[in-house]
C-alpha cells in the first residue's frame, strides 16, 4: 500500500515537472519568436523537418490571435504541410491568411499576400501537378511582390515562373524568367553563392534542349554552392542532374545521381515526396538496364503513395513504365489491361509524353497494329521537331537578350563615361577656383605686406626725422639763451631789440611747433607771420604779402599738420622771391570748400623747377609729403597737395601750393586702422 502511494506521489510529480517544463519551453519559444534570427531558422527548418515547425507553430498559435503575427504563424504552417504533401491542410490555411490581407492594403499586408500565394503556386506544382493554377498563382505572387516593394523575393519567384513553363515545355520562356532572375540578382546585389537556382535551372533548360555541354557548364557552375543549399535544393540539383545523363543514355551515371538523391530524402523523413519522386527514376534507369526486380521494386512503391496524394502527373509517369515493363516480362495481358487503366491528362511535360509514345509504340509492333505503331512514331518526330524549333526561337531569343544587355550595358557605359568627364571639369573648375583663390589670397597678402612694411618705412623715417629734430634743437635752445640774454643786457636798444624778440618768438614757437603732429589753424598763421615779419626787411619796399582767411572758418577750430603753411612759405622767400629783382609777391588763402579747409601759398617768385639748383635739397616737401602719406593711411577723407606754375600778370609766372584738408581729418596715429581702402 505504501508502495502504491509512493508511486502515486512520484508519478505526479513528474506529470507535473512535464507540464512546468513545456510551459518553460514555450516561453522560451516565444522570446525566440520576438528574435528575428529565430524566425529564420523556423523558416530554414521547415523544409528539413516540418514536423517539429509544426508543433512550435501550433504551440505559438493560441497567444497570437488575431495579429499580424498569428497569420505569418499560419503562413509558416501552410509552408509546412505542403514540404509534407498535405495539400489541402496547406490550402486551408492559406486560404485564412489570404482572408485576411483582403481586409488591408497596407504594404506589410501586401507583402504577405505574395508570399501566399507563392506558397499556393508550390502546392500547385508540386503536389497537385496543376501546371496552369501554379503560374496563375505565381504570376499574382509576382505582381504583389513588385506592387509591395519586395524586391528580394522577386528572383524566387522569376525562378518558379521559369519552373513551370519548363515543365509545360515553353523553354524560351523558361530561359527568359531565369535570365530576368540573374538580371535581378545583379540589380539587388545578390551574393553568388545564393543563384545556384538559377545556374541549374538554366541547366535544365539546356537538358531538354539537348544541350548537353550548356547543360554541364550550369551544373558546374552551381555545383560550387552544393553545400550552400538546403536539403530540397540539393535534391533538386541531384535529381536533375541524373536526368541530364539519362538523356544522354548514360544509364550508370544517372543511376549513380539517383542514389545520392535517395540516400539525401532517406536521411529527412519529411522528404517523402522527394523519396518517391526518386525512386520513379530508379525504376526508369532500372527498367532500361533490363534489371526487372529492382524496377518493379521501386515503381511498386511509389506508385502507391503517389496515388495517395493525386499526382496525376507522377501517376501518368509511373503507369508509362509499368506498361514497358509488362511488355519485357512478356506479359501481353498485363501490358494490355495497364494501357486500359493509365491515367490520362491533358498537360504534361514533353518528355514524359515522348517516354509513353515511345513505349505504346512498341507495344502496338508487339501486337502486330504497325499503324498505331507508326502514329506514335510520328508524334515522337513532332514532338522533336517542337523542341528544335524551341531550341532555335531560345537561341535567337538568348542572342536578343545578349545583344539588349550588351547595348543596354554599352549607354550604360558611355553615361558612366559622361559623368566622370562632368566630375572631371567640375574638378577642374574647382581645382581653377581654388587656386584663383589662393593666388588673390597671396597677392592680397603681399599687396597688404607692402603697405605694412611702407607704413614702417615711413614711420621709421617720421621717427629719424624726429630725432634729427631733436639734435638739432640744442642749437635753437642755445641760440634763444644768447639771444635772450642779450636784449637783457641792452635795453636802450629799442629797435634791435624788436627784430631780436622776434626772432625770439620765431625761435620759441618753432620748438613749440615741432612737438605736435598737428596745430591749429591760427597758431601756424601766426608763426607764420612772425616769419614773414622777419624776413620782410631783407624783401625790401617792393615786397608785398597777403593773408586772406573767409570769415566763416574759426582758425582755433581748424587743425592741419604741423609746418604745412611754414614749409611752402619759406621755400617761396628762399628760393623764389630773394632771387627775384622788383615787386615780389607772397600770397596766403584760406577759404572753405564742401567739407574741406583750402590753404594756398601763392609768389611771383619764377614758378616752381624741378631739380633746379636753387630749389635745394628739396627736404621741406618731403617731409610734408610724407607726412601726409602717413597721415591719410589713418584717414577715409584724404588730405591732397598740389604744386603748379600759374601767371601773375606782367609776364610773370608764379608757383601755387594748395592743401585741400577735410575738416573731420585725425591726426591720431594709431596701431589700428581705422578703415580700409
């Protein structure tokens, strides 16, 4: 009893740990299902072992109703029964899923239409054999896949377009939708290792066309990706291979691709239709090498599951080779009863239809009717000359198609062509521009070098002047104490002691004068007066000057360099009135123009002459010229000078200096321009 019990107790435990455990599990499954990698290796998994994506599928089901994800779940399933064969299961539920994309057109249900009804063009040609509902089928695919911007799905689906015109034997067409699939693999970039589809589709193309050499250079070329492929795919390469050398007649070579094909389906269970479809051929290759038992084997065992499913396709197939193998056992009887039975329909591939004419011809020779004999002869020749006309309308459809891409890939070319020759001018150009730019950039830099190192000349030569003024000051500064002590001395000397003061006063204002850079109007009349008055009594009687100032002009407010008036004055009584015999005439005007103070020094004195002897050294008008160069380096209203001859009546010519000075001109010299030119 106790016994029992303890049983009773350790039973339910493991019920119970059973039941924790595969809620765990499935709550595992569901963080994989929010996982994109686990995603696809369901998807990669379906065709290995639907069985297990099956269960995950019908396990994830119940928490994902009525969503998006419910129905991928459903679409994954429907792709599952069809790897099992389960036609109809499959159609069940794409036919849900199809529901409901019906009620959206949004693009994500676009995009899942055309993955449904790719499944349903499989279903179609895979199982069913229905070779007009699959390219009905593919053909919506297509359009839903264009229409929804997957482009990625577009080379599978060209490549099962290209399938089922194969099979209905339109071979240019099929050769047509594998080269618009290898044309899309090179838009989107596909890998080469993921168009082995392609290359033995191609391959197949060349087999029913005979071409065998075209046929070997595609296998080959997808041969090299044989362990890229999924075990469907490597099934499909190994089978058609097989019937790429049975065509040929070589019997031992077929027969060798036939039982790698079968070892590959034996070791996936869910394989069953591959399994069977394989073991058709080895009971053609078996039959065909006069190895009745092996033949009889193999066709009895797939005949029956093939039967099950309604493949009526693989169903005419096998009931062809049931009749030749009745006919070499020497069975009359039963090849005449299987004649009677075989199933009949009305599209099916070229070849099978020349394998059963082939067959019923040599059953009517051994019944001795040569007529029906010789009809099924006949149609085989037909049949022959449709596929060498197929073969030359592919040829002459494939040199097209080589000529358009050629052509296409030439303007293609001589666009690329064009463009880099625009690339190439732009670059020029810019290339042009940038060094315009550098070379402006250097020139301004070297424009603004030399008004630097000018500005520094001048301020260095401003500078030697000054100090050589400096110097020279020791000899006023001595001369002014004699002078000054000599009027102390004599003061009974009234009317030398006039001239001496102002001298004296010349001497002071002097000193004053040449500490500043500029001076008022009035203080620079007035030196210059004092200097007039001084150097009058060796003019003489005839000697006349003339000051005239317009009355709107406040001389204490109007400021002008340093010794402007006094430089041009003393050159006039220096080196033109002194000179000159009769009346001699000194000149000053000051008046007002615009914004502007004019001051001109006018004498009758024989004009101004260049590098004339008694001009001397000329040092006077240098240093105002340079003056004023410096100063208007500071200034946007220029100070101008002009020096000219100009006739003074009697036959007389004079020289004329004009000073045009802005009357908000600056006279500070500052480390920063105030504006630029």
């Amino acid at each position: 009893m106790k016994l029992n019990v303890m049983f009773g107790v350790i039973l339910v435990c493991l019920v119970l740990h059973i039941l924790i455990a595969g809620c765990g599990r499935r709550e595992k499954v569901f963080e994989k299902w929010n996982n994109q990698t686990f995603m696809e290796f369901m998807d990669d998994s379906v065709s290995k072992n639907p069985e297990r994506v099956c269960m995950w599928v019908d396990s994830m089901l119940p928490a994902s109703a009525d969503s998006l994800r419910y129905y991928r779940l459903l679409l994954l399933k429907a792709k599952a029964m069809m790897f099992r064969s389960e036609a109809d299961s499959a159609m069940l539920c794409l036919n849900r899923v199809e529901d409901y994309c019906a009620a959206s057109e949004t693009e994500e249900d676009i995009r899942l239409r055309a993955e449904v009804w790719n499944v349903r063009g499989n279903v179609y040609s895979r199982i069913k054999a229905s070779l007009d509902s699959a390219l009905w089928a593919f053909r919506k695919a297509y359009g839903y896949a264009l229409q929804g911007e997957c482009r990625s799905s577009v080379p599978n689906l060209c490549m099962n377009l290209a399938d089922v015109y194969v099979r209905k034997g339109h071979y240019d067409r099929g050769a047509f939708w594998y080269r618009h699939a290898l044309l899309v693999c090179d838009s989107l970039q596909i890998p080469e290792e993921e168009r082995f589809p392609v290359y033995y589709g191609l391959a197949q193309v060349s087999m029913e066309l005979r071409n065998f050499e075209r046929c070997d250079y595609f296998y080959d070329l997808a041969y090299r990706f044989y362990n890229h492929m999924k075990p469907y795919e490597q099934h499909i390469y190994l089978n058609n291979r097989g019937n790429s050398y049975y065509f040929r007649q070589d019997y031992e070579t077929a027969l060798e691709y036939f039982r790698r094909s079968l070892a590959l389906a034996n070791r996936y269970p869910s394989m069953e239709f591959e399994r069977n479809l394989t073991m058709i051929n080895l009971g053609e290759v078996f039959l065909l090498l006069n190895r009745m038992d092996s033949a009889t084997y193999y066709l009895n065992r797939c005949h029956q599951f093939f039967h099950s499913i309604g493949n009526v396709s693989a169903l005419y197939y096998i009931d062809t080779q049931l009749i030749e193998l009745a006919l070499k056992q020497g069975d009359m009887e039963l090849a005449t009863r299987r004649v009677n039975e075989a199933v009949d329909v009305g599209n099916v591939e070229p070849n099978m239809i020349r394998m059963r004419n082939n067959y019923l011809q040599h059953y009517y020779e051994e019944q001795g009717d040569y007529r029906r004999a010789y009809h099924y002869l006949q149609e085989n020749l037909r049949i022959d000359d449709s596929t060498r006309n197929t073969w030359i309308r592919m040829k002459a459809a494939e040199i097209a198609l080589q000529y358009s891409q050629d052509s296409t890939l030439m303007q293609k070319e001589i666009s690329i062509r064009a463009k880099e020759n625009q690339v190439l001018r732009l670059h020029q150009w810019l290339y042009a521009a940038v060094a315009g730019v550098l070379l402006l950039v250097i020139l301004i830099l070297v424009f603004l070098r030399g008004r630097e190192r000018e500005r520094w000349r001048m301020q260095m030569a401003m500078a030697s002047l000054r100090l050589e003024n400096v110097r020279n000051r020791i000899s006023p500064h001595f001369i002014f104490n004699v002078l000054s002590h000599e009027v102390r001395i004599h003061p009974d000397r009234e009317r030398e002691n006039r001239s001496l003061m102002g001298l004296i006063k010349l001497f002071r204002r002097n000193l004053e004068l040449t500490e500043s850079v500029s001076v008022t109007l009035a203080d620079e009349l007035d030196f210059v007066s004092t200097y007039v008055d001084i150097e009058s009594s060796a003019l003489g009687n005839q000697f006349v000057y003339t000051l005239k100032v317009d009355e709107c002009i406040d001389r204490n407010a109007v400021r002008i360099p340093s010794m402007l008036i006094q430089i041009p004055v003393e050159n006039a009584i220096k080196h033109g009135l002194l000179l000159k015999e009769g009346r001699r005439l000194l000149e000053i005007e000051v008046s007002r123009k615009g914004e502007a103070v004019v001051i001109c020094v006018r004498d009758n004195g024989g004009g101004y002459k260049e590098k004339h002897t008694s001009w001397g050294t000329g040092t006077g008008l240098k240093v105002i010229a340079q003056t004023i160069q410096l100063l208007n380096s500071y200034n946007r209203s220029q100070l101008t000078m002009t020096v000219g001859n100009l006739p003074m009546g009697n036959d007389e010519t004079g020289c004329e200096v004009c000073f045009v000075v802005p009357f908000d001109y600056s006279y500070q010299l500052k480390k920063e321009k105030k504006w630029t030119r």
